[in-house]
C-alpha cells in the first residue's frame, strides 16, 4: 500500500471508530481522538516536509495496528456491552 492508500484506509477507520464512539465518554473516545490527533500531526509532517511519503506511510501503518486493537472494544461498547 502506498501513502495515499494508507491514509485513506487510516481516514475511513479512524472516521468509523469516531463515529462509532459519539456517545461513548472514557477513555476509549479518548484513545480514538488522541489517534485522530497523531494522524493530523503527521499530515502536518508530511505537508510540510518534514516527513517523506515512506515514513508518513509507515507511521501510518502503525496507527492502523493500534486502531485495529480496538476494534473489539469499540464493537462492544456500541452494543452496550461493558468491558472489564
């Protein structure tokens, strides 16, 4: 996957798990928002120069693992069901 793909899956994901976590108060949206915040500043990075596309894209990547780890609890907190 190139850098522009990436960043389209990391911004379809990241608006889902927003989305999906609206109403939630806690540290899962707190989790969610502060990734939304790490993929600005990396755009930020890289409209800027500071970072190349094969670094943006691997950060990226990485952003994409840790969402991917709460998918589950995401899931679960949309159905009402409490996590331990």
């Amino acid at each position: 996957m190139n850098a522009s793909d990436v960043a389209a899956e990391l911004d379809r994901r990241i608006a889902a798990a927003l989305k999906a976590t609206a109403g939630i108060l806690g540290p899962l949206r707190g989790a969610v928002d502060r990734l939304n915040d790490i993929h600005n500043l990396f755009r930020a990075q890289l409209a800027s120069g500071k970072m190349t596309d094969a670094d943006y894209a691997k950060k990226a990547r990485e952003l994409l693992n840790i969402l991917g780890d709460f998918d589950g609890l995401i899931a679960d907190a949309v159905n009402g069901i409490p996590q331990q």
